[in-house]
C-alpha cells in the first residue's frame, strides 16, 4: 500500500491565500481540486477508499485487480518454481560435490556471459 504525504502550496487567487475547499453538493457529491487530482494522478473512474479517522474524511486511491487474473499469475510464476532441496537419500559428501558442481556450472555460465 502506498501512502502519499502531500505539501500543499496554497493556491493564490488575487493575491490571497486559500487552502482548496471542497463542498458537498447535491446527492453528496464532491469535486476533488484540481491540485489534490494532479498530485494523485487521478483519473475519472479511479477508486478512491473512503474512511474516517480522528473525524477526518480520508480518501486513498485503490486498485482493483480480478481475482481469476491475479490467481492465474500465481499459478504461472508457481510453474516456475523447481526444488533444490537437497535428496534425503544422498550421502552428505555426494550433497557437497552436487552444490560444487552446481556453484562451478554457475560460474562458468557466468565467466561465458562477460566474454565477448
């Protein structure tokens, strides 16, 4: 979750200084300044999280993401997934030449990367 901690430089109108009010209007509807939509990056139809806290209305942006998308993600990066856990039936000596063996075909690969 991201917090956004905002500066407010107040808006200038005729030489007086105003902090940007926002008024409810019919059906309780507000306008979000323009300066408070310009920091967010807010668009029409973003979602915004209603709450109250200390009787402060807080609102922060929120995404949506389809659960079928998000598990299908998963699932995929899962896939990718190997064990490397060590055979149980090894002896600790074979576990130690297998790990060395696999350090020195990383190294290798690696040392073949940087040639040229």
């Amino acid at each position: 979750m991201k917090l956004y901690f905002l500066t407010f430089t107040p808006m200038h109108h005729q030489g007086v200084l105003a902090l940007p009010l926002v008024k409810v209007k019919e059906k309780f509807q507000i306008t979000l300044p323009a300066e408070l939509r310009e920091v967010l990056h807010l668009a029409v139809g973003d979602l915004l999280e209603a709450t109250i806290q200390d009787n402060v209305i807080v609102l922060k942006p929120k995404s949506v993401v389809d659960r079928a998308q998000a598990w299908a993600k998963i699932e995929h990066a899962m896939a990718s997934v190997t064990d490397r856990a060590p055979n149980p039936q090894q002896s600790p000596q074979d576990q130690e030449e297998e790990i060395a063996a696999i350090i020195q075909e990383y190294r290798q690969e690696k040392h073949a990367k940087r040639r040229p």
